[in-house]
C-alpha cells in the first residue's frame, strides 16, 4: 500500500514539471521572437507595437534623480496600492511629504527676517469676511510687509477658506487662477489658509486645486494627512467670530468644589447617514436627563422628514426642552464629538465656557496641537468607547476638574478668542520652526501669559522674563535702573528733577541712574549733575519722542525699571516701599499716581478720570516701577500707527504702557500709599514745558483711549480697589516701630 503511494507522489511530480517546461518554453521562444521583431522593425525604422506583452519592462537598474514629488505618474508606480492610486490623484497628497527641510526655502528669511506678504486683491474677486479678517490680521501685525522681495512668506488673497463645491462662498476656477500667480513657485514658502473642504457625502480633505509645496493652516484636519512641523491645525470658526479682542472666558470665580448643574452636555444635529453619523446617533444610549444631557435633531436640511428614524419626533421633543446656553454655562463638561467634518464649532464655544471639552473625533488634530498641550485642558475620548465616557469623567478629581477649567480659560484668551490671536498663533508657530535656536518651549506656549505675548528675540532665557520667577524657583530682582525723563533744561540747581535724582540714588536698591535729555536745549555739564553713590549715566535721545522713554536701552541692565517724571516729588523712604512691593508682583505696574476708566453712556466712549476714588485702573509712569521687558515690548509688539500718535501729541505713553501691561498680565496695576501732594505738585506747574499745563492735555487723552482699545480690540484695563501701604500705617502705635515711618510725615 505505502509502495503504490510512493510511485502516485512520483507519478503526479513527474508530470507537474513537464507541463511547467513547456508552458516555460513556450514563452521563452515567445518572447525571444518578440524581441528578434522589435530589432528588426527597429533597424528599419517601424515599430509595431505587440498586443501580448509576456513579461513586464523592467526600469534600468540606475536611473536619473527625479524629485519625489513629481513621481505621481511614473512607472515605478505600478505597485501602488488602489489607495495610494486614489490619494495620488488628489491635490492634498501631492506634497504630502512635504517637510520644512524639503519645501521651504529658509534663505528668503535671513536678511529680513519673518515678514510676510499678503498678494494684491485681484480685481472682480470676491472675498468672505473671515477670510478678509484673516488677511487684516496679516496686515496689521509686525510681520507684514508691502515689499514681495522681502518676504520670507506669502499668503493669498485668493479665498480659500470655503472649498465646499456646494457653497455660496465657493470660488471657481482657483486652480488656474493660482498657476497664473508669478510668485507662486509650485507654493513655495506659501500659506494657505481654509476652513471647509470636500463636499457632500463624503467631505474628504481635498482643497480642490494642486496646493504644490505651500503649508496648510487647516481646520478640521486628520492627523493622517496632517504633515507634523509643517502643516497648522488651526479651529473651526464662525463668521461671527470677532476680528480682534473678542470677550473673555466665561470662568469669573473659582469656586470650589468645581461641579456644576451638569456633568457632561451636548446639543447638536444628527445625521442619519453619511459620514459623521454613528458617534450623533449613538449618544441617546449614555443620556439620562439628569446630570447627562445629550441631546441631538435631525430636523435640519430640506428633506429630513424622508430619512427620519424612529428615533427623530422623541429627539426633537426633548431638544426643545433645553436652552443651549444655559446648558453650557451650568455644565462641567461639554462633548464635542465629529460632525460631518472631524472640528466643531462646539470646540470654542466649550472653551470660553470653561466648560472641559471631551473629544470625540477619532482621528483628528488638534487645533495648534504642535505647541498646546491638550492633555491640561481637553479629556481626548475615543469614539468606539462612548459607553464609558460618563464613568471616566466621574473619576476625574475634582482639583484635576479646577485645573483643566482654568487652563481651557487661558488657552481662549490666549490664542481663540479671535481671528487675529488664531492668525498670529500661526504665524509665531511658524516663526519659530525657521528660528529653531530662539524657538518658545512648551512651558511658554503653556503658561501665561502665552507664546504670543513672550517674544524669543528679547532672550532665551525664561529667566529674563517676569512671569517665571515661580516655575524657575528664583528670586525678583533686587536692584532697579532709575530712568529720568527730562524735557526742560537744566536753569537752577533747586529744580525738582535734581532732588528726585538725590532721592533715587538714595534708595538701598538703587543700581544706577539714567536721565533721558529730550530736551531741545544742548546737555548740561557734567558738574552740574549732584554728587551720587549710583553712576548716573544721561542720553540725549536721538528723536526726542515721548516713544523714546520706552526703549529697550541697553544700559539699562537691572530688570527692575523705575520710570520717573522730571517734576515728580518723591522721598527715598517712598521709593524702597515701592520697589519691595514690586518684587512680589514682579509682572505689573506698580507705583503712586492712579487714574481710572470708565465708559460714557451719553458718548458711547469710553472716558478718562484723575479724580481721586475708591478704584483705579492705571498706574502713572510718572512714577512706577515695572520689568524692564516691557520696553522691549512696547518698541517691538505695538503698531507703529500707536506709537505715532503718541508722538505726536506728545501725550499718552502712560496710558499706551498701562494698557499694554494689562493686556498682557489679564491684571490691574497696584497702588502704593496714597501720596497726596503727588498731585498738587503736578496740577501747581507752571512751565510751558508741563504737559498738566496744556489744556488740550486732558481731551488728547480721552481720544487716546478710545483709539488704544480700538486697536487691542477691547478695553484691557482692569479696574482695582487695592492700595497696598506700609505695615502699621497709621497705627496708632510708636512710629520706632514702624520700618517706613517717614512715609507718614509726608
């Protein structure tokens, strides 16, 4: 038996190589004849093409460098995969391995630095709002410049923020409208800006036209066809959304234990079919009413009455029951699950709530996720695990809960509440991938005062800034630079700024003193000067502009600035009380005169006070102390249209400072004991030279405010109640025991 079985085996080999040899022969001869045809039609000049063709025709084996981004329809190709077939003929994934090393030209940025250009609107072009917010926010930032040939990037003016085929906002024709562009370059160094792309049903990524090598600064993109360190996430937002400013979070106390009404919310459509479905319709399973309230429609579209499930009229009722706001300000959570495209205008809208985003959209990078940490503000949820999204969030503690509320308010302020903060984010973002060795690190993109307001030129030390003192475990500085600002010339040697200087340099913490001479009159003497312990170093200022007061100087070299009036009175004991609060609120303005805000019904502006109240919400730089870098920003970070105005009126620099430092630190300044002769010394000059003098002085100011918070978009001051005085002032106690005493003789 086990014979008969061996001889089968051999038997059934034995034939299976014999067939294998003659079909093998048989095309060897095929193709040997093949190839005798083609060199004998070759020798007389004719090609005739065969129609069977036995063996593929392999490349040479060394073949010519060809970039990679023109090999879409190349032969080595063959053995892609239907996918990779499909994605190629897509616009998006063209330069989909595009990196800044491979399609940026980093030398346009050396000589000039980062500038930007924004294309001329070409004419019969229409452009959305958005997209015209959009390129004013390019237009009014330091980066922009008019000059292409100083450009280091280029934006269009093109709209290309809606590429839905079905919108009204759709513009047709942009790819040859793009190609015909002289700088374009196959989009080199170009940024592209869009919200909306693909259209119904499937709303893929594509753009709609050949984007080449330009980076994205895309919505609702997919970490797979998100190139990382090149591509920008950026949020889904409304036509709404304000330009500049934009209101602040929601979060106004931070009550303690954080729980709201609700734990977890939602209010929004739900699709039926299509993509984008199955997380909408599933959330019905994991509402309760009660403390979980997920609630969906499908009443939107035209035709939703023919697709409706059993599910719609029960879905609608109970939509109606809810207000969304109401929902949104008194909920702990909000979820903020895929729509038809991956971002959700829910995103926002739970941020300025303090409301924790838990997100629900497989797939999907998110918004500046190349420097946010999202992990301190957002639950990243995933969809095939809905069920147990209210289990999770219940196990969060509530000191985590408190945390990643107050960090959803800063990552608002800082970096959505706008058009222009999402614009600017993108272009710093941007910025410091050119500048890798000045580049901001997580913790400034992190912590306030954000990435927008820690401008890397200055220093790359965090140490060097006011607001990390804490984090670094340092201490506020103890030593401060007097900076004098003189505008009368120097007549007699009981003038007030000769006993000011006296008095500064008195002061234990004083390092040195700067006089800045913007006076028209030629500089004093030198033995004119009073005697000091301090160097006492004067500038003459080049342009003598109020501006110029704000320089960041290079002699000055103590972090601590103590900016001072010529006409001012103070006494040395005034000055140390000053300086030793300051070093316990090293990031604001700290000082003795206080004027306020307030906004004016009648008018519909908003006014300017000195009369002495209960609050304030400016602090003089007649007589202040604040870090030394916000000169730096002053000069950098401010439009030079601000800086001009103040120029030429000759007025305002004060109040420009004030609500630059407010901006930033999102606080009011802080007044020190109340000096009442402050006052009837300013109001009893009677050199022309005074400003207090002028009597336009007081109406120029009023038209400066309106105009700063035009500019910062919404009114930064803040208004305070607090004074901070010695300790025992006014005790009725031995004055021997008080270390400031001489601040009460005053």
């Amino acid at each position: 038996m086990q014979a008969k079985k061996r001889y089968f085996i051999l038997l059934s080999a034995g034939s299976c190589l014999a067939l294998l040899f003659y079909f093998g022969g048989l095309q060897f001869r095929a193709s040997r004849s093949h190839s005798r045809r083609e060199e004998h039609s070759g020798r007389n000049g004719l090609h005739h093409p065969s129609p069977d063709h036995f063996w593929p025709r392999f490349p040479d084996a060394l073949r010519p460098f060809v970039p990679w981004d023109q090999l879409e329809n190349e032969d080595s190709n063959v053995h892609t995969s239907p996918r990779q077939k499909r994605d190629a003929n897509s616009s998006i994934y063209k330069g989909k391995k595009c990196r800044m090393e491979s399609c940026f030209d980093f030398t346009l940025c050396k000589k000039n630095g980062f500038k930007v250009y924004v294309y001329p609107q070409q004419k019969g072009e229409k452009i959305a709002e958005s997209y015209q917010n959009i390129l004013a926010a390019i237009e009014g930032s330091r980066f922009y410049t008019s000059d292409p040939s100083q450009a280091c990037l280029f934006v269009l003016s093109l709209d290309t923020l809606d590429r839905d085929q079905l919108s009204p906002q759709y513009v047709h024709n942009l790819k040859s409208k793009v190609q015909s562009l002289h700088l374009w370059n196959n989009g080199r160094n170009h940024l592209i800006f869009n919200l909306y792309s693909g259209t119904w049903p499937d709303y893929t990524e594509d753009v709609g036209f050949d984007i080449g090598q330009a980076m994205l600064a895309k919505a609702s993109i997919s970490t797979e066809n998100f190139r990382p360190n090149f591509d920008v996430s950026i949020p889904l937002f409304s036509k709404d959304h304000p330009r500049t400013g934009g209101e602040r979070g929601f979060l106004k106390f931070n009550t303690i234990p954080p729980l709201r009404k609700y734990m977890l919310v939602f209010k929004g459509k739900r699709y039926l079919t299509g993509i984008g479905s199955d997380t909408r319709n599933a959330l019905y399973h994991v509402h309760n009413g009660e403390d979980v309230v997920l609630l969906t429609t499908c009443k939107h579209g035209k035709d939703w009455q023919k697709h409706k499930d059993s599910r719609c009229d029960r879905d609608n009722t109970e939509y109606e029951k809810y207000d969304y706001r109401e929902m949104l300000h008194n909920a702990t959570f909000c979820l903020v699950p895929r729509g038809r495209r991956l971002g959700s205008f829910r995103f926002l809208e739970a941020l300025q709530a303090a409301c924790v985003p838990v997100m629900l959209s497989n797939g999907w990078e998110l918004p500046f996720s190349e420097v946010i940490n999202w992990n301190q503000a957002a639950v990243i949820g995933d969809e095939r695990l809905l069920l147990q999204i209210p289990s999770t969030i219940r196990s969060i503690h509530q000191d985590k809960i408190l945390a990643l509320r107050q960090q959803t308010q800063f990552l608002w302020e800082a970096y959505f509440s706008s058009v222009e903060k999402i614009v600017l984010t993108t272009l710093e973002i941007i910025q410091d991938r050119i500048f890798k060795h000045i580049s901001r690190n997580s913790l400034i993109w992190n912590k306030h005062p954000g990435g927008l307001f820690v401008l890397p030129q200055y220093s790359s030390y965090l140490g060097d800034f006011p607001y990390y003192y804490a984090n670094l475990g340092l201490k506020p500085p103890s030593k401060f630079t007097a900076v004098i600002h003189a505008v009368t010339p120097l007549v007699s040697q009981s003038q007030p700024v000769l006993k000011l200087l006296v008095a500064a340099a008195k002061s234990q913490y004083c390092a040195q003193i700067i006089v800045l001479w913007n006076c028209d009159k030629p500089l004093p003497a030198k033995h004119r000067w009073p005697a000091t312990a301090v160097p006492v170093i004067v500038i003459e200022g080049e342009s003598k502009v109020m501006s110029s007061r704000f320089l960041p100087y290079d002699n000055i070299v103590t972090d601590a600035v103590l900016s001072l009036d010529e006409d001012t009175v103070l006494s040395t004991t005034e000055v140390d009380f000053a300086f030793t609060v300051w070093q316990s609120f090293p990031e604001r303005i700290v000082g003795y005169p206080a004027r306020s805000h307030f906004w004016d019904n009648s008018k519909e502006r908003w006014g300017y006070t000195s009369k002495w109240t209960n609050d304030y919400s400016m602090v003089l730089t007649g007589a202040a102390i604040y870090h030394k870098y916000y000169h730096y920003l002053y000069t950098h970070y401010l439009p030079a249209s601000l800086k001009n105005m103040v120029d030429q009126l000759a007025n305002c620099e004060d109040i420009l400072m004030n609500f630059l430092v407010s901006a930033v630190t999102k606080l009011p300044p802080i007044k020190v004991t109340q000096k009442k002769q402050y006052k009837e010394t300013m109001m009893g000059q009677t050199s022309r030279a005074s400003r207090w003098a002028d009597p336009d002085h007081f109406a120029q100011r009023q038209s400066c405010m309106n105009t700063f918070a035009s500019w910062f978009g919404s009114m930064p001051l803040i208004h305070s109640q607090m004074r901070l005085d010695p300790v025992l002032f006014k005790d009725q106690v031995s004055i021997l025991r008080k270390k400031y005493r001489d601040i009460e003789r005053l």
